[in-house]
C-alpha cells in the first residue's frame, strides 16, 4: 500500500483520467478527495466503489476558478482527513477548437483559467496543509508540440502548466516534490468532442505501441510520481504518449 494513510485531493475526478486516478491512489490506500464540477454521476460511482472497495473517498462539486471553490474543497479535505499529502491537478480542458483569428478575449481567458488559474490556486491552498509529499499536475503533449488546429490558447495554458512544474520544484523543495505528465492521444471524452475517429485512427496506427493510451495508463503513472518509488524525481514533465513524441 504505497499511499497508506495519505490523503489525495484529485480535480476533474468525475470522469476519464481524473476518476481513473482517484480509484488508482484509492487502492493504495490513500483517503480521496474527489472534485467534480458538472460529472457528479461518474464522481459519485468513484466513491461508491473506493468505499465498496474499504476505502474512504467523497466527492465534492466545485468551481476551481473560484476560491470559494477551492476552499471548500480543500477545507473538507483538511476536515475529513486530517490535511494532504498529494495534490493531482486534472482539472482542464480545450473548450472550443478556435484559431487566434477568430479567438475572443473572453475564450483565451476561460482557457487560461481552466488550466492554469485553478492549478495555482489549487496549490496555494493546499501549501499550508501539505507539508511533505508530491503536486502532480496534468500538463499535455499539447505544451511539446503544440497541439492540433485550433488549440492554440490550450497547448500555451499546458506549456504554462510545464514550466509552472519546474520553477514550483525548485521553491518548494525539499519537503515537496512538484512534477506534471505530459499525456498524448487517450482515449478520453476530450478526443470523443474534439478530435475526429479518423485522426484518433491515424494516431493509433502511427505510434509504436499501435493503440491509444487509456486513463489506467496515466493514473499508474500518477501514482509512481505521487508515492516514494519516485523520491529523486522533481521538476519533471513525463511524457505519456505511446511513443508518438519524443522529448
């Protein structure tokens, strides 16, 4: 039991990576903080079934651009749990393929914060309560290569994300490590709304392990950068992409 009597807060745990996760730390022991903002049916089946499990988990809703949000949040897992030890920001998303011709302030803002403003927030207020253990954030591949069409303001917000992850290694160590993964073609609702099958087909035939990643793969990598089998490792953005990018 790797996280045995941790606790972990992951965001955009409804669905996908993010419910992925939560189940995966579960596992290893660790009590779950679940935030969701409009998935309450897949955050509320994680709990049921980390506690069917022997678990303990809740799941709670919340806007993490807001810091009544992330207080709430953060505030009950500090209550429930007696503080946190790991910190997953999941929580992002593209929102609308757009070209920067047609882009609004309003749309490259939303993003911004979507993906980057809730990862800050998120970790200021967790710092007073996580006084020694890992931040991992979800960073993309998007950020290396920046992204397909029209996701411009997304692969920025998740090359913010990567280097946020190096400078945060270096002010908060040693007592906390900070690293991100860098995930490519998962087979996620993120590619379901925004990427055609074709490409997604494409994809698959053109990376060497022929498939697309699933959210299993990313929280197995979560929780190797989230517990002591990764001690020396911070400041890292990890690449999780099936070899479809080589950094």
């Amino acid at each position: 039991m790797k996280l045995a009597g941790k606790t972990a807060i992951i965001t955009g745990g409804g669905r996908d990576i993010g419910r992925a996760c939560a189940i995966r730390l579960a596992e290893e022991g660790a009590n779950v903080a679940i935030n969701y903002f409009s998935s309450s049916e897949g955050a509320d089946s994680a709990v049921a079934e980390i506690t069917a499990a022997g678990g303990t988990a809740f799941a709670l809703q919340g806007d993490l651009n807001t810091q009544e949000g992330v207080d709430a949040l953060v505030g009950k897992a500090v209550t429930d749990f007696g503080g946190v030890d790991v910190l997953v920001n999941n929580t992002g998303g593209l929102i609308a393929r757009k070209t920067i011709s047609e882009m609004s302030l309003e749309h490259w803002n939303k993003v911004m914060d979507l993906n980057l403003t809730s990862t800050f927030l998120m970790i200021k207020a967790c710092l007073p309560h996580l006084k020694s253990r890992a931040i991992v954030n979800l960073a993309s591949q998007a950020g290396r290569d920046g992204g397909g069409p029209g996701s411009v303001a997304y692969a920025a917000s998740k090359g913010a994300v990567m280097t946020m992850t190096r400078g945060l290694a270096k002010e908060l160590g040693p007592d906390i490590r900070v690293n991100a993964l860098c995930p490519g073609m998962i087979d996620t609702d993120f590619h379901n709304i925004f990427t055609k099958p074709e490409v997604r087909k494409i994809v698959e035939n053109a990376a060497p392990v022929k498939r697309q990643g699933l959210p299993v793969d990313i929280a197995n990598l979560v929780l190797f950068l989230a517990c002591e089998d990764s001690a020396f490792i911070t400041g890292a953005n990890v690449d999780i992409n099936g070899g479809m990018l080589f950094s």
